[in-house]
C-alpha cells in the first residue's frame, strides 16, 4: 500500500498563496487528487491530476484560483492555492485512485492544515 504525506499547510491572510505536497512512498501509476475537510462539514473533492497524462479537474469552488501539478520524478503531486479565501479554511488530504468525477480511491495522507485569516 502506498504511503502518502502531505506538507505545506499553514496560517495565511486571504488573498495569499500557499502550496502544498503530497509525496508518495512508490511511483503511482492512477489519478491521484485533492480533498478537504472543513470542521462539521464532509470532506470535498477539490482537484485531481492523471499521473501518466495532463489531464485535471477542479471543483468550481477553487476552479481558476488552485493549480494542481505533479514531478513524477519525485513521486509528488502539488496544489498550488492562490486568492485564498476564509472559507477555504480546511485539512487537506491527497488520495490515490481518484476517479475522472471526483470520487476517492482508497488511499489517504494523514492531512495538512490550511488556515486563512480574513
């Protein structure tokens, strides 16, 4: 089972950018993607990237704000968040298996958190 560890999370005033990490323990061969949980709310998709295509989809709620991206060389998949707002105010986790909709597959890091300041 592939080991995955996300980074990058912290405190931020809206408007600002942060970017995240996710490092897999092996190369990934599916789509691997973005989700987050706010407090007393369900855990969101919010992007997914194909690993051995370009391939990506976003929420419409980060759609033209968050950038995903990957290394292959470095097993890492990137969120690039910019004109962050309140209520993207969150733990996100990275998950392999994603599916083209947005449906999560069955690996999971262990979070990062994301606190914006408005």
């Amino acid at each position: 089972q592939v080991q995955l560890v996300e980074s990058g999370g912290g405190l931020v005033q809206a408007g600002g950018s942060l970017r995240l990490s996710c490092e897999a323990s092996r190369r990934i061969f599916s789509n691997m993607g973005w989700f987050r949980q706010a407090p007393g709310k369900e855990r969101e998709f919010v992007a997914l990237i194909n690993w051995s295509g370009g391939f990506t989809y976003y929420a419409d709620s980060v759609k033209d704000r968050f950038t995903i991206s990957k290394d292959r060389t470095k097993n890492t998949v990137y969120l690039q968040m910019n004109s962050l707002k309140a209520e993207d105010t969150a733990v996100y986790h990275c998950n392999t298996g994603t599916t083209p909709t947005g449906v999560p597959g069955g690996n999971w890091g262990q979070g990062t958190q994301v606190t914006v300041s408005s």
